[in-house]
C-alpha cells in the first residue's frame, strides 16, 4: 500500500472508529474543526435525499453495489427496501465492522455482504 494510500486508510478507520468519535466529541469542535465532514455532508443531504427515493423505488429484488460505503447507509437502505443482495465496498475496514454489525443488529445480515477493499 503506497503511502498515499495508507493515510486515506488510516483516515477512514479513525474517522469511523465509535471510540474514537465518542472520546473527541468530549474534546468540544476540535474534532469538527480538523477531522469532521459534517459540512459536507449538510451541502450534500439534497443529493443523499434523492438517492434514499431512488433506492426506495427500484432496489426491490435487485443487487444493490454501494462503492466506498463507509457504514453503510445506502446498502443497509438497500437491504431494507427489499434488495435480493445488498454489498458494500470500503477501505476502512472498521467501517466494514461497523455495518457489518448493524445490518446483524437489523437483521439483515442474511443479504448484506461487506467488503474492505
């Protein structure tokens, strides 16, 4: 793994470790302010919005592929909207530990499959 690379992965898996999230919540913004992509993500709700509605509409009986799913919003989505099999793809693989364990808790685990990659 070039080091580029190995920075992004290492990134994702800090970024999405729930203890590590927990701990620099206590710490006030610091976290926001150099690690958070809350802003973004509040640019981009419109753009997320249309695509839970898309999902919603056609996933039913399909093959659901959600590329970098992070923790898996769209996929277990995808599960919950009926899809045949939902899979997901990410470099963090704590992110794959964690959707991996919430489509078990939501008992979708029979047609989720999670990959880090």
């Amino acid at each position: 793994m070039d080091s580029r690379t190995r920075a992004e992965f290492e990134f994702h898996n800090r970024d999405r470790d729930p203890a590590f999230r927990k701990n620099a919540g206590e710490a006030g913004d610091t976290y926001e302010k150099f690690y958070g992509n809350q802003k973004y993500y509040a640019a981009t709700r419109r753009s997320s919005n249309y695509i839970f509605d898309w999902i919603s509409a056609h996933a039913n009986g399909k093959v659901f592929l959600d590329y970098a799913c992070g923790n898996g919003g769209y996929a277990i989505h995808a599960a919950k909207a009926g899809a045949a099999r939902s899979l997901g793809f990410d470099i963090s693989d704590v992110s794959v530990q964690n959707v991996r364990r919430r489509a078990q808790e939501l008992g979708f685990a029979a047609n989720t499959r999670f990959f880090p990659g």
